[in-house]
C-alpha cells in the first residue's frame, strides 16, 4: 500500500469487541485479506474465517491490536476469545518485522516491552481518531438523552460544558434538534465561537449555578460538578457525565440530592460500534498514506 | 379565559396515561387549577390531588378527557385507574353544561350519545395538534433508530417515503445529523421542495427498488413496501413503519426475507409523554383562544 | 422524448432575457438542440446560433416563450431582440402543430387567440415551479439585504409576514444564517409549524406592530403593512416587499414616515438568471415526463 | 468599571471609519458617555456631540483609537476627519494616564514611542476580536459571491481553501444555504473536523486541481492559486481571495487565462460596520472584565 509499510494487503486483527469485527467487514469490503483472532466464541454462530493468533501474526502484512489494547495480566483485550491471550516470544519477535497497529501503546509496551523494536503505530493518540470519534460519542449522548428525558430535546434546555471536540459535536447536534443550547468554556475564543455558532455562552469563571437545564452534559476530564454546584442544579435535570475517567461529577453528592446522574462512557463501542470499527479503519489508513509521502 | 367558554379557571381530567399526568403539570404550571380522575394505581406513589370522576365532572369549569378516548366497553381509557371508568347518565348531563375537550369524538360520540348534546371540542383532529405531536413522532423514531443501528446517523443513508408532516419532521432531523436523506413522494411539488431542502427526491411512480438504505422509514399509510418492494430493498436496511394501521409494510413477507421491520406506533406518548402533555395543553389553549376573537 | 410530445430532440426559443439564454446552454448541456431566435443584439457579442423566429418555428420540435410572454403590444417579451417579434398567422399556424411552453398562457391567448388551438403547456402556473422559484426568490432577498443592512444577519431580528413558499425558503436561509426569525401567518397549523421549526410564530391576528426588527420582509399579497402598522414599525428598520403587485405595503405612508421599504420584484431573473434558467428547463422536462406516463 | 481599569464611564474615540461609529452609538445604549473626535465631516450631517482630540483625551475614562492605527505619516487614521490628526506630546503624556484601546499597537509605538509607557491594550490582536469578525468576513464574502454569481448559492458547488476561523465559518454558511462545499487543510485532524461537519474534505497536499467549482474562496494567506494551479482551474469559475495581503492569488495569472479573480479585504468594515464596531466594544469589554477578576 505504500513505501513506508511495504505492500499491505492482508491484516491480521487480533482481540477486541464488535468494533474489530465491523473493521474486519469493512476492510474486506475494500478488497484486503483478513485473518481475525481471539473471536472464538462466535464460531458457533457461522462467523466465517477465523483463525488462530498464530496464523494471524504470520500471515498478514500488518496487524491490528485492538481498544483497549491489554489487560491487566497482559492478555490482549479480547472479549470474544474463549481463552486468554497472551503473545508469546516468538509471535512478538514476528510482529517485530510488520507494522502494529495500536492503541494505549504504552500499556502495551508495559505489558510487552520487547514491542518496542516493533513499528508501532498508535492510532488511538490521533488527533483525527479523537476528532472522528466526537461523532459517535456525541450519537450516542443525544441517544442516552432521548431515552432517559421524557420531554422532546426540542423545546429542551440543555448545558454543554467544556468545548473539545465532544463538546463541538454535541452542541450542535442537540442546536440542531431544537434544544436551546449553552455552552460552558474558559477561553475568551472559545466563548465568542460559541457564540457565533448560535450557542448561549456561559463563563465557567462565572458559573454560579446549573440552574434552569432540562438536561446537562459534562465534557471536562476534572471535577466541575461538585457538591456546591450541585446544590445550586434543578433537580428534575437530567446530568449525563461523558468525560474519561475520573470524570467531572461527583456522583454520591448527585445521589445524596437526588439528582439524576449517570456515567456515560465509551459511547462509540457501546452505541455505534460499526461506525466505531470504520474509524479505526479510516485513521490507519490515513497512518499508511502519510508514510507514504 | 374567553367568553365563549365563560372563565376556565379548573379543569377536570379524567383518565389518560402518563401524558395527563404530565399535561396536569403544566396546566398547574401556568396557575391553573386541576382536578384528575382516574389514576388511582398512582395513589401509592404519593401523587397529589386525586379525586373521583364525580369531582372532576362538578367541581370543573372544563374536562379534558383522554387519547384514545374510550375502549370497545365505554369505559374511558385510563391505565392507571383501579378500576373501569363509565361516564353515568347525570356525569353525561353535566358534561353537556361545559366545554368538553377530547380525542377521537367519533368514538366518543358512539359510547355516549348524549355527549352530542355537549359542547365537545376534538383536539386531536385539529391540523395544529398533528404538526406538534410530528415533532415527538419524528425523535422518538430517530431514538428507535440510534438504539438499533450499529453505524452512526451521520455517514448513514436513509429512505423516508412519505413527505407529510412526519416525513418533514423526520427527513429534517435527520438530514441535520449527516444521514444522507432520500425522500419519496408522488406530487411534483413535493419533489421540486424536497429537493430545494436539500435532500435527494425519489418519485414513488418510479420506485424500483429500496436499495442503498441503511434505514428506512416509512410514514405513508398504504401498502408501500409490499412484498415486490421488499425483494429490492436491502437485508441489512432497517426498516421502521410510522404509518397508522394498518401501515405501509407487509411485515410477513419482511420476516420470510430477512428484513428488520418494525412497527413504530403512538411515539409521542411512548418517548415523549411531557411533550405529548404539553402539546395537548397548547392545542386546548389554542381552541380557546380561537374562540375567544 | 414521450409518446404524448413525440420525440422532441430540438427546442425553438423564441425571446425573453438571460433567464432563456442560460435555458438554451443548459438545455445543449443536456445534448438538445437549440434554435435561439430573438437575441439579434448578442449577435454582436459573438453568441453563436442565433436564428430567425422563422427557423425556431420550423425546424424544431417544441417551442419554449419567455417569462413574461407578451408585451401589451402583442409583440413576444424580446429584451434582446432588435425588433419588435408578432407572430404571423402562418408561425401560429406552425406553432399550432407541436407542443408550446409557455408562460402566462392567458395573456398569450388574448394576443394570438389562434393557439388555443396548440398544445401550450404552462410552466409558470406549475407548482414545481413556484417552489423551485422559492430558492433564487430568498437568495435574492437575502442579497438585497445584505447590501443594504449595515449589520450583520448573524445577531439581527428578522421578521417574515407570510409563510407560503418563498416565506418557507426565507424564514429557514435567514436563520440558518444566525438571524432571529418571526414569522407571522395566519393558520393555526401554520403557526405550529413554525414554531417547531425553531422560529417564532407571530399572528396575524393579533399583530399589533412590528417593532422590534431589523429587517422585514413581506410576501403577502395584499395590503399587510398600512400607515397603521407603519406607524408601529421602527424607523430603522429596513422592509423589503416580496409580494407580486399591487404588493403589501403602503409605500407612501413609508416614505412620509421616513422608512426605508423598498419594492423587491422578479428577484430569480434579476439575482440569478442562471438558476432562473434552469429552473424552467427542469419544469419543461417534468411536464413531457409526466406526459410519457 | 473595574478596579484594574478604574471606573470607565466615559470613552474618547479618536478617529476611524464608520465602525467607531457604530461603536459610539453601541456605547451610548449602554449607557457609557462617549466623547468623538475626529469626524468633522459629519458635522454638516448633523452629528451630534463631537469634541476635539483634546477633549476626548482629557475628559474620557479610556481612549479607543481606530483600526488600522495610524498612517505612515503618524497620524491617527480618521477619514471622516477634515484635517490630518497627530498626537501632540501633551496628548502622549495624559493617554499615559489611562487605558488606551488600540488596534496594531506596534505600528502605534513606532508613531508614538512614548505611548510604550501607557496602558495599551490591543484589541485587535485578541483571537476572540478575530473569532467574531470571521461572521461579517463570511457574511461579506457571501454577499459578494451572490452579487457576481448567476447562479444560486443552492445547488452550486464551492471550493473553500484554509479551515482558520473565516474558512470555518464561511464554509458553514455556503453549505446551509445548499452549496456543496469542499474544503482543503493541510491536517489531518482537520480533513477530519472538515468531514464530520459534512463538507467534502480535500487535501492541500494531492491538490492536483480546482476544477468542478463554481465559486473558489481562499482564506490562506500564502500563495495557494498560483499559475500552475490556475492552469488547472475551470475559467467560469468565480475567485474571491479573502486571505490578508499579500494574498494567495497570483492575480495576473488569473487575468491572463481568463479567470474572474477578485479580491476582497476588510469585509466587515465595508459590508456590516455596524456589526464591527460592535464587535470592538465586546472585545474592549471582554478586556476590562478580564482585568477585573
């Protein structure tokens, strides 16, 4: 496919859940070989090729780990699998030879640090997968939202706070509906874009209260919904936390007042798993095109 | 509140489902008063202000009664009531001595002949309450859609056949969510304005096939997608019939074939029930007013 | 090209302005013959093809009139024309023999009563048309007020009385573009609709002034801003009158009362004589099409 | 108005085109006092309330001076001033004294060296000011495109080229009002962004070509449409560079083979000053309530 990674046309795709399994499909929509490994428990529903790890480190030209990358014994993250797998010294001296692609390469490198002569690509640190990925995250917060809110998000107010690449995406998705939207940022840039896109701007430097929401959205990885600016949130809001762990919401104080909170994590997987697996097929092969220049 | 309908100051509502219960709170939202009959299972609940049919039917000003109406028994329909609701002869006689607002007064009509004499208003036959509740209808398909499909809206292709009001509601929300919008209608006009929104025009005297779809939803109450249509639409479509019954898809054949048909009926009160209350409110009020100049 | 027109290869066109020379090239786009008569001042300009009214006549298959058809003086609407265009008795003769497209049929009646005998197709009367026309209409108005307002539409107060066509293609450019739309109507379900379009719904009924807007736009026919409303509308606010004539707006009064409202006619053939052009392309296809059923 | 600012209650402007204007009188509905000078030439127009540069400098809480500054001669740019305006040293030294809002403070401190010891602050230079003024930039590109172009917005096909503020909101525009737009970055995690908003996103670095588009705007200040690239372009397209000086459009190139090349610089001061002078006091508020926290 290019200099850089010689010519790839079969992928070995070890591990993962559904959004591996929407990668091999869309992949060999676009005419590349497959060899999938770690799906075992799908044999018996009639899932058609699969291998064993062996054949899938030997065989391909390149070869896809999945997201997460490893647990904490080392074993590559593979729900599907009926047993545990763990790379052998061999299998990780034959990687060594072919583009990895990855995600949390460190983790990896951790669990596997003779990986480090690999060609490790890590396509989950991308700025285009994180960007790509906003969508389905957003989709399936507007998802969460329209089952939990007994309202229509037209007609709804809702608080979006933090302005990233989820934050972009979900304001103008729920604008869209028909929620009146605010958004939250600390930039003085961020907050008059905010403003041209047709979003109410709301300062967190001058946020007193959460109060007036039908639904609220948190996008920020730190502690933004506090006890204090909890008590000061209606009760009847619904409050969806979609920032990566630790998170932005103290849930005990939300209980404690009866606020309904919840932790919505890992959307694309979750809700949109084949569109998930496409993005992952999008970002490496964006990786090969560049190394291609 | 006007003089063709003397000063309303309480209404009486009787039976319902969660859609009263909801249209009961914005009516004591906005200051007025509220008597509910019919929702004895709630009591437990802790839901205030119960009273009996007799209550609502004196101590009212004007009585809304439920969507449907009445069951094949007479008895109003109203889930949450211990027991049946049948409107006696003196109940029917007060009801002619003020302004009576109800669904499907045809039915109504049918199961207490004396109501004729009444000053029955149907809010539901009303253009304006089928605009409102297309709102509800068109997100609480986009809900049944998130929560099947695999992929994201956004990159999806969809088919809407029908250009009425849901199918404006639905082509409109979707098409803002980056599904790639097909809608077939039969009318040049609609063709030429569909096509001015922006969305792709399908004539339906030239509907070969259902082909290329992701998601399909049809709003056309007449056979549509019959079992011809359905052999030339994809396996992989998912395909929602919002029409009234009997609908426009012959689900037998769907099953024989493979295709993932699902009927979508009364979405407002099952996704959206505040919304569906509160547009029941709008449209009394709307009545009133009316009557009022 | 169908059975009921024959096989129309050639298209005579005979008159009209830029809107029919930009039908001529894109109809040659399409791989149709052209016979152009009535431009005799291009021949200058190096247009190619020109012919006399004679060979548009004779030689081609269908004949398309300008928009508007005929001058008072019964001569064809020939802008470019060096003389003036009657048809003689032996052209309405020929016309007579295959299908005319045309505009304003009624006036071309009264001038050449012989072609009622013809085959005339009226484009301009079509719906298609009036919507399609909708799109250059509200691209026109936006770029009048663009020129005009020395704001921005982002930030402004627009308010659009009537929601017909042209008020449905405006109302939805004007938000799109960040502006805070009213529009005003007269129907309930009218008045539904747009409210759930995400403006907001002005009645007619109980309009009691227009203050408050930076723009207005009317697309009623009839007499809608009087010295009454005028005088209840605010001096800097800039009207624009859509409506065909006589129009909506008291022009006096606006003047007298120092408000700068000005009349906005026939925008498609001024603004965008290109899609204007198209557009009567596109309608003269839909009609032989709808004839081949 | 804040300690770090002192209390403002009156502003001196000094200078500027119609947006200090437009500013003033924005300023004067909030309440502030302004004291304007530098606008002779209105006088006979009859506008009110102006002073000379000595009254602005000593009677005022702060001083605004223009966009652009100053001219190569020193003097503070004032086009509708009858006479030529230089700072004496006495005005250097009581502008010391205060806040100074000014546009392009370097070319400020070269005319007036003194003033590095006053307060400036550069209101021009703040990523908000340039966020906010992408709305009359995109707005004043669409107002020129719809003036020169045949055609309508709708249905045509444009090319934006740099996704900086003005390409994001220019794109968005275009492609609301029906454009199908393609935009070209250099990113990868913008090509991304670029597609998930809807747009076709096109690679700077395989842009072989420009042809396909019916309006090309460029926002990249650096020479994009060079010969080689305008070889490649369609000659009916319509070329609008909005990049600053020295632009990206080989501009004799483009005359050379016949493409209609425009350029089109400082939009929001001549399409909607209204809209930019308001945007200056946003940002001089934005400045003072920052400086209060």
């Amino acid at each position: 496919m290019s200099e850089a990674f010689g010519n790839i046309k079969t992928f070995g795709i070890i591990g993962g859940d559904k959004r591996q399994l929407f990668l091999a499909q869309s992949l060999l929509e676009d005419g590349c070989g497959v060899i999938l490994a770690g799906f075992g428990k799908l044999r018996e529903h009639g899932f058609r090729a699969l291998s064993g790890v062996e054949a899938a480190v030997l065989y391909s030209d390149a070869v896809i780990l999945p997201l997460p990358s490893v647990r904490a014994d080392r074993s590559i993250n593979s729900p599907f699998s009926e047993k545990s797998i763990v790379l052998s010294e061999e299998q990780q001296a034959l990687l060594c030879k072919k583009p990895v692609f990855a995600a949390m390469s460190d983790r990896l490198f951790r669990a596997y640090p003779m990986l480090k002569n690999a060609s490790v690509y890590d396509y989950a640190s991308r700025d285009d997968f994180a960007v790509l990925n906003a969508v389905p995250t957003a989709e399936g917060a507007l998802e969460l939202a329209m089952q939990e809110y007994e309202g229509t998000l037209w007609g709804s107010r809702s608080l979006v706070t933090g302005f990233g690449r989820i934050g972009k995406a979900l304001a103008r998705r729920l604008s869209s509906l028909g929620s009146s939207v605010t958004v939250c940022a600390r930039k003085a840039s961020d907050l008059a874009f905010i403003e041209t896109l047709g979003y109410t701007a709301g300062d967190f430097s001058s946020l007193g209260d959460a109060r007036g929401y039908d639904l609220i959205f948190n996008t920020v990885p730190a502690m933004v919904f506090d006890e204090a600016l909890l008590r000061k949130t209606d009760k009847t809001a619904l409050l969806f936390d979609l920032a990566s762990l630790p998170g932005g919401v103290d849930f005990e104080s939300a209980a404690a007042l009866g606020i309904d909170a919840r932790r919505a994590l890992s959307l694309p997987g979750k809700c949109a798993p084949k569109a998930a697996g496409e993005i992952i097929k999008k970002t490496v092969f964006s990786i090969i095109k560049e190394g291609k220049r």
